[in-house]
C-alpha cells in the first residue's frame, strides 16, 4: 500500500521565537506550545514549526522544509529510500519529540 500522508508541517526558522509567536498564534488561531530539542528551541502553533538556536545546531536542521506526519513510519522511510531519498536523520516517532 502506498504511503498517505496525513500532514505537513513547515519548519521556518525564526531569529527570536518569542517575538515571532504571536504572529504564528494569530494566523492558525491556535496557540504555540514551545519545546526544546538538544540546543534548539521550538514553537510548533498549527501546521508550523517554528526553530531557532546557535548556528551550529540550527544548520543540522534547516535543510529540512517540511516534516510529514504518516500513520505508518517504518513503511514511509521504506518508501521513500525505495524511491531514491537519502535519510539524513533518523526518523524519530512522535512520543520521542
């Protein structure tokens, strides 16, 4: 069976999460629950991601536009590697975010 995906979320970067929040809050109409991922701080508000941190860590992860989220893991990346995508970083489920 082919892979559905259910969502997608943008991941822009952002100089200073907090001042940047209240606009995401506003355009989604939902409000932000921030998070923190080894050196970089988060704000996820609909289907946005918001990151920023020291340079070092931010460039680890500002290569990646968009974060899919799928019912079935293991059977994406499958898919994906099948089709000729490099995994750069581990998948990692949603409990482990």
């Amino acid at each position: 069976m082919p892979m559905t995906i259910d969502s997608v979320i943008a991941r822009p970067r952002v100089d200073d999460l907090e001042a940047a929040i209240p606009f995401y809050e506003r355009l989604t109409g939902q409000a932000a629950g921030r998070f923190d991922f080894g050196s970089l701080r988060l704000a996820s508000a609909g289907p946005f991601l918001l990151f920023c941190g020291p340079d070092e860590a931010v460039q680890r992860v500002a290569g990646v536009g968009a974060t899919l989220a799928v019912a079935d893991l293991a059977a994406a990346v499958e898919e994906g590697i099948a089709a000729g995508a490099t995994v750069v970083m581990p998948a990692l489920p949603s409990s482990l975010r």
